[in-house]
C-alpha cells in the first residue's frame, strides 16, 4: 500500500472514529496524517474544528498553519486555491479569536 493509501485509510479510520465518540484517536490519526504533509484538506479541516470545539486556539492556529505551508506548496491541481484560500480565511478568524 502506498504512503497516499494508508494516509487515505487514516482519514477514513478517524471518521468512523469520530461517529463512534473516540475523539482523542480520531485525532492522532488526523495528526499523523498531516505531519507527513498529507495533500488533502480532510485531516486539516476535522483537526481544526475538533480543536475549535474543545476551545484549543493554539492546536487550531497550529494546524491551520500547516495546512497553508502544504497547500502553498501543491502544484497540479485546480482545487488547491479555493482550499488554501479557505484555510488563510480559517487561520485568520482563530488568530482573531486568540487577540480577544
């Protein structure tokens, strides 16, 4: 299995987990999968609400950080702005949120 299908495996894993009430593993897959720069906005999307839900500003500021280093650098794809324009605008009202 490529890198890209067990990441794929871990978005899908963190969902069921996630229905099921088990946040915390939820998460650890999530933050596996965007250590290793995953190309996907899913893991960085669920990540940062799950954060803004438990009221972690900074894990969420973190994340969102991320996801705009990744999608900065993504090439190829004609989705990629739309997305990276969201998480700029995502990134944005957390740091808001933190200077209140």
């Amino acid at each position: 299995m490529s890198s890209f299908d067990s990441q794929v495996q871990r978005n899908l894993m963190g969902k069921r987990l996630e229905k099921e009430g088990r946040v915390l593993e939820a998460k650890a897959l999530y933050e596996a999968n965007i250590s290793e720069g995953f190309e996907g906005s899913f893991p960085y999307r669920r990540l940062a609400i799950l954060y803004r839900k438990g009221k972690s500003i900074n894990e969420e500021i973190r994340v969102l950080e991320k996801a705009v280093s990744v999608f900065q650098n993504v090439t190829g794809s004609e989705d990629i702005h739309p997305k990276l324009n969201d998480f700029k605008e995502r990134l944005k009202k957390a740091k808001s949120l933190k200077s209140r």
